[in-house]
C-alpha cells in the first residue's frame, strides 16, 4: 500500500479484494440487474463516509499539533493573546 492509499484508506478503513479491487466491474446496474440498483448509491455513501472520516480525522490531528504548539509559548502581550483568541474562535 502506497503513501497515499494509507492515508486515503486507514487501516481496516476499506480493502480493495473485499470490494472486489480498483475499478473492477462495471459501476451500475447490469441491464436486467434490478437487485444492484442500490449498488451505486451504496459506493457513493461509503465514499461519503469515509471522506468524512478521514476528515475528521485530520482534523483531530491537526487540532492536536496547534495545542501542542500553544503549549510551548511562555508568554504573550495584550495584543497577542486577543489574537489567539480571535484565532482559536475562527478554528472552532
């Protein structure tokens, strides 16, 4: 698994042989396929989810590092702490 199928697909996210690999087979319904009409719908909200996930994810992630890196000022002026404030509420 390349960098960014690890970071696209999580571990235990997604597998491409359960799903039957990368672009295999078509993507609608088969003509006479009434049982795979849901079979798109059901990909598009996965991928949905899993966008979704990831994203949130990240920005977990990402909300850590700033808390760290808030951590490690020792000091700040008047003016300083009004705009970390102003910054902090613009994150949330």
């Amino acid at each position: 698994m390349n960098l960014s199928e690890q970071l696209l697909f999580p571990a235990g996210s997604y597998d491409p042989i359960e799903d039957g690999g990368y672009g295999s087979g078509p993507i609608g319904p088969s003509p006479g396929d009434g049982d795979r009409a849901g079979t798109v719908e059901s990909t598009v909200e996965r991928g949905v989810q899993l966008v979704n996930e990831w994203l949130l994810a990240v920005a977990d992630y990402l909300s850590g590092l700033v808390v760290a890196q808030l951590s490690k000022i020792r000091k700040l002026s008047p003016t300083g702490k009004m705009q970390l404030l102003v910054d902090l509420n613009y994150l949330r």
